[in-house]
C-alpha cells in the first residue's frame, strides 16, 4: 500500500544556481516541510541543478537586456533535467514540478521566457511562480490594506514584480528609497564581504541588512518580504522587532510539494 501511493506522487526539480545556496535551501526546506511516514521512501523524488556559469545575472540581465535570456537558459536545464526522469526504471508520472528561488527570475522579461521555452520543448514540466505562491499566502495571514515591506536587488525593485503582486492582492507596498536599496544590494553583491562571496553571511552584511529592514518598520511594515532569495541566510525569516519577515523560499517549498502531489507542513500563522 505503502509503494502504490509513492507510485502515484511526481517530483521535483529545484532550478538552482541563481545563487546557489538559495538553491540549497529550497532543497533543505521541501525535506523540512514534507509530511512523511517517516521512512526515506516517504519523501518526494528530487532533482536539484546547479549550473550557474550558465544562467547569466538577472539583476544585469534586467537592466540592459542583451545576449541570453537567464529563463530560457533555465528551462533548457529544467527541461534536461526533466528527461532523466523518463526513465523506465524511475516510472515518475505527472506532475513534475519546478520552481526557481530567485525572486529577480520572476521578473515578466525572464519568467515569460521561461515558461515560453518550456513549452516549445514540450517538457511536462509544472512551473510554480515563487511570488505568486508568497502572496496567496500572504492572504492567509494579513488582512487587506496590511503594509508589506519589500527588501530586494536594484533589479528586482526597478522590475517592480513585488510591488505590483503586493498591490493586486490588496496589500499596500513600502520599499527601501534608493540609498537603501543600494545598501541592500550591495550586501548581496559586494565582492568582499556580500552573501553571494562569503558564507556563512558576513557581519556587515548582517548589520547592513537587519539595519534595512528596521527602516522599512519606522515606515510602518507589517511585514517584510525578504525579496531576495539569498537575503535569508543572513536575516532568518519568522518575527523581527514584532514584525514578520516571510521567506518567499519558504512559500515555494510548499507549494513544490503540493504540486507534486504530497502533503506539506502549513503555512505559519501570521
């Protein structure tokens, strides 16, 4: 009985490398949030690439769109992926779902592109958009008209994907003004001492970070997006200074596993 309804469930395939670590994560939560009997064979067939000399940056990408798209690259991976597990000997049915923890991926220019190419190479693939899933639940936990704190990339801001999820679902945005913006940005990027060069997080990037997010609370956030998926690793999501901080990682995990057909550990209240 046991083996028959594992029959019945798909998997997952985790598009990393869009930093690579945030692809780590996304791994370690969907094994967090599973509901299992316990056993190994309980949890979901997984596949998780990682080829990030590859996919180019999307915060770049975005700001001056030229050469290879990072979502069609993507999907070439994901479709690649996709084909191992047509196996005979691995008999994965539908569906096959994929996620990407990179909230900069899911700008329209990139998410399109994505979603386009895996079309036109016929992968029976289920794309689950990040963002989409974090503001469902998001609805869960906050009422209407509830200040939403978003702390993200340059690209990501100037692409404005959270702010206009944030406002369609009734919630009324607060971003970071351009100086601090920068300040995030650079706690990402920074070559010596941001989360893509040092792990585990560096002091400063820490402070810089947990520095932005107390700006976005005097301006009155509710809660704040951690709207980078790297921003995690060095502000951990649950309460701050009486405010919620949501990992969009986390929302993802969720609904990977939904999509694949197995039970996950609900959302937290807020």
């Amino acid at each position: 009985m046991q083996e028959e309804s594992a029959n019945k469930r798909g998997a997952i395939i985790v598009g990393g490398g869009v930093g690579p670590m945030a692809g780590v994560k996304l791994h370690e939560k969907i094994i967090a949030f599973t509901i299992t009997d316990g056993s190994d064979q309980g949890h979901l067939d997984l596949i998780h690439t990682s080829r990030s000399r590859l996919i180019p940056d999307r915060t770049r990408f975005l700001q001056d769109p030229q050469g290879h798209n990072p979502g069609t690259v993507m999907a070439e991976l994901v479709a690649a992926t996709a084909a191992a597990f047509q196996c005979p000997e691995d008999q994965i049915p539908a569906p096959l779902a994929a996620g990407v923890p990179c909230n900069t991926f899911h700008a329209p220019l990139v998410w399109n592109a994505f979603t386009k190419q895996l079309k036109q190479l016929n992968a029976a693939v289920r794309p689950v958009h990040m963002l989409d899933e974090t503001v469902e639940e998001l609805r869960q936990r906050f009422a209407p008209g509830a200040h939403v704190g978003i702390l993200s990339t340059i690209g990501t801001k100037e692409s404005g994907v959270w702010r206009n999820a944030i406002q369609e679902a009734g919630f009324i945005p607060l971003e970071t003004d351009r100086i601090w913006t920068e300040k995030v940005h650079g706690a990402i990027y920074d070559h010596g001492w941001g989360l893509k060069a040092k792990s585990p997080a560096s002091g400063k990037a820490k402070a810089m970070l947990q520095e932005a997010a107390e700006y976005l609370i005097t301006k009155g956030a509710d809660a704040i997006i951690l709207g980078c998926t790297e921003i995690p690793l060095a502000l951990r999501e649950g309460p701050f200074r009486d405010v919620m901080l949501v990992d969009p990682v986390s929302s993802l995990a969720r609904a990977l596993i939904r999509t694949a057909g197995a039970k996950s550990a609900p959302c937290p209240a807020g």
